[in-house]
C-alpha cells in the first residue's frame, strides 16, 4: 500500500501479467503431456517388436533343430506368445550350395505394428 492507503500501481501484478503468465504456463504443461503421450506409444511399440523378436526367434529355434526336411516355398501360421497371437509368414528358399536353404521369417502382431523380419541359413538333413 501506498501513502494514505492507497494502492501504489507499482505493487503487485496487473491482470494482464497474470494472463500471459497463465497462457505460458498452459502451454508448458501441454508440451510436457504430449512428451509423455508419445513416450507411452514408444514404449508400447517397442514391448511388440521385442515380443515379435522372441516370437521369431523361437520359430527359428524350432526350425534348425528340427530333423525334418524343410519344403521349398511359402508357409504361414499363427503362433501364441506373451498372451497374444502373433502372425508368421515362411520363405524357404534354396541357395547356391547343395543341401544348404535360407528362411526368411516375417512376424506380426498388431495391424499398425511393423513386422520383424528374420532371415537364417539351414542345413537339410540327409
């Protein structure tokens, strides 16, 4: 307070000051909830493709230590991992050895997910 009870106009802030210390703020904050939104996306994008992985990676396992012959060509199936289904797609294809083949494994879970992709050499059994 000024001299005789008066407000001094030198005190405090006007209400425009508290306006754009506000809108400041607001924008800040919603910076800082669009940061976390997509760190949430990230992280959940990231647990797929690493389910994927292991998903690839045990159908793989599966197949070198297979005895069977593999087949020439293209396979698919659906296979359960961590709670979920994941889609796989096959391609064996033969090399420029004798008995040698390569496998391409394609996995996929969500729609909008990318897939992983695994390519692998094998030795046919004789």
């Amino acid at each position: 307070m000024g001299e005789r009870g008066r407000l001094d106009s030198t005190e405090g802030f006007t209400l425009l000051e508290m306006l754009v210390a506000l809108a400041v703020f607001s924008l800040a904050a919603l910076a800082l909830i669009r940061l976390q939104a997509v760190a949430v996306r990230t992280t959940a994008d990231l647990d797929q493709r690493q389910m994927a992985r292991i998903v690839a990676r045990n159908q793989m396992v599966d197949l070198l230590t297979s005895p069977d012959m593999l087949a020439i060509g293209e396979e698919q199936g659906e296979a359960e991992n961590g709670g979920r289904q994941w889609h796989w797609e096959r391609k064996v294809a033969r090399t420029g050895e004798e008995g040698v083949v390569r496998i391409d494994l394609r996995v996929t879970g969500a729609a909008d997910a990318s897939p992983v992709v695994l390519t692998f050499l094998r030795e046919q059994p004789r």
